[in-house]
C-alpha cells in the first residue's frame, strides 16, 4: 500500500494532526475525535491493493469498479454511505500540441475523504498546500475538499483554454497567410487541433449535470452553506464550455475557409494551364497545317513566307499574353 497512498492525513478543526500511520486506524480516530476527517489519496492502485481500502470506508461496489476501471466520464452518483464523483482534469502540452486528461474519483463520506487519482495531470498536491493554510475553509470538512478539487480543475480548464486560443490565433494566420504551400500538413494540423479541442470537451461537457447537483439541496455529506461556491464552480464551468464550443466553431470555419482557398487556388492554376496550353496550341497549329505536305498551299511558292508564318505566330502568342495577363489568367 505504501506504493500507492500519496498521503494520508487527520485534520480536525481545519488542521492537519498526527495520527495513526495505518489508514484504518486513522479512519477510526477520524470518527472518534469531534470535528475530524480523514483525507486518503491514492494513485492508481490496483484491484487487490484498493479492496482493503473500499472494505475499511465501506464503498459502495459500483463505484469501487468505477475508480478501478478509470476512462468514465464525470458524474455524480450518491450511495447510502458515500457520495461519488469523477472529475476529469487536463493539461496542455503545447509544444507537441497535445490535450491529455487524467481521473479523479472521489468518496465523500461522513468523516472521510478517498480521492484515486489515473494518470498524471492532477492538482491534488497543490490543492492540499493550499487548503491546509486555509483552516477556516477546511474546518467545513470533506465538503471543503470537494469544493477546492472541483474549484482546481474548473479553473485549470480556462487556463487551458487560453493556450489553445493563442495556438488556434497562430493556426488562423497560417492558414490565411499569402504564400503557403503546405495544403495538406495545414489540413492535416487542423483535424489533429479538432480532435484536441474534442478531448477537451468530453472533460467539460459531461461535469455540468453534476455541477448543477451539487448547487442544489439535498444532496448527501455536501453542507448546504457550500451551494453558492459549487455555484461559482459551475459559472467558471460555464465560461470553460463557452470557450471550448467557441474554439470548435472557429476550428470548423478555419478548417471550411482553408478548403475553400485549397479550391480556389486549384481554379487558379487550372486556368493558368490553360492559358499556357492556349498559347503553345497556336504555333503548334499553324506549324501543324503547313507541315502537312501537299503540293497546292499558300505560300508555299512565296520568299518570304517563312518569315511571315513565324511572324504571324509571334504577333498572335504577343496579342493572347496580353489578353490573358489583363484577365489575370497569368
């Protein structure tokens, strides 16, 4: 077990104590001091190591599976003895461009606080620092817990947001620059951005419904006093979705308008080919009619007529030039 607790604490009246190193004794000492819980954090345990933990906290068995299995989108279920949510965070790699989002599962108890963390995206650490110098906010209990979590994540997904807008401005200006070439890695960009911005919202859109919970009454080991801020929460939520749909949007009329110009640019040189082929087609025929030989042509008697064909020809390739330059065919 010691592979997989992060940490393991006490805190009564909003402070963090010394008590037993075993979780179990911890979470008996939690329930026999007033005004304590115990907060477990875990990361990535497996099925034999979490089953002692889900037998001590008595954890309901579909959530158990749940935070085993990983890969669930957030929600907000409610057992008789716990209460369970998944929040999906994500961070941003911008140099390979890259959305990634890792798993929090969450058990609200009485007296306990079980967060199983997947992956490596997580605010876990800096949401404890944090929490632990604020006693006023942490003496409300697990409630504070889920609170500053969820607070964390919502946040760092505008954070995020802001960075994907700033590469989504620089793929905007590629995409409209004067002289470009690359028509596929450019296509090619915009699908890959697409499929991040879409990773995004599987984190985002999913987490409203339960947001929309927990400002609500009734809903079990959360304090009513703590609606208004999981009401903050789920305005900061909204801003975050609003991002994520407004990047989508400008995403598809990037990627509509660079098909467009792939269009154009093809209409283009379609007709400057056939504005070439037009002009070699013209002394080819004139060089074509005369070389066909027969005895009885024009000309053919004439000093001169060799010199006048040939003149003849660059007169009509001079007057075509023009006339498709003035069209801008050229």
């Amino acid at each position: 077990m010691p592979r997989v607790i992060v940490d393991c604490a006490i805190y009564q009246d909003g402070r963090r104590t010394q008590g037993p190193e075993d979780f179990s004794d911890a979470l008996e000492a939690a329930r026999a001091e007033g005004h304590s819980f115990l907060w477990l954090g875990l990361h990535e345990p497996t099925p034999e190591e979490f089953d002692h933990v889900s037998r001590e906290f008595g954890l309901h068995p579909l959530a158990v599976e749940d935070a085993l299995k990983a890969h669930q989108r957030p929600k907000l279920e409610v057992y008789d003895d716990s209460l369970f949510m998944v929040l999906k965070p994500i961070s941003y790699d911008d140099a390979a461009g890259s959305v990634s989002a890792s798993e929090l599962m969450i058990f609200l108890g009485d007296s306990f606080v079980v967060v199983v963390r997947h992956g490596t995206a997580s605010p876990l650490s800096a949401v404890r620092r944090r929490l632990e110098h604020e006693p006023d906010v942490l003496r409300h209990g697990p409630t504070a817990v889920l609170y500053a979590i969820s607070d964390a994540v919502v946040d760092h997904y505008i954070e995020v947001a802001t960075e994907l807008q700033v590469d989504l401005e620089e793929l905007e200006a590629e995409v409209f620059a004067p002289s470009r070439s690359d028509s596929g890695n450019t296509a090619a960009a915009i699908y890959a951005f697409k499929r991040e911005v879409l990773e995004f919202r599987r984190a985002t859109n999913p987490l409203v419904e339960p947001m929309l919970r927990l400002q609500n009454p009734g809903v079990p080991f959360v304090h009513d006093e703590a609606r208004p801020f999981f009401r903050d929460v789920g305005d900061h939520l909204t801003r975050a979705n609003e991002s994520v749909e407004g990047l989508d949007r400008l995403l598809s009329d990037i990627l509509s308008a660079h098909l467009a110009q792939m269009g154009v640019r093809q209409n283009d040189d379609m007709r400057k080919i056939s504005a070439w082929a037009a002009l070699a087609a013209v002394p080819t025929l004139i060089a074509g009619v005369y070389g066909m030989n027969f005895e009885h042509m024009p000309e053919l008697k004439w000093s001169w007529g060799y010199y006048g064909i040939l003149l003849l020809m660059v007169i009509i390739e001079l007057s075509l030039y023009r006339l498709f330059k003035r069209r801008g065919w050229l």
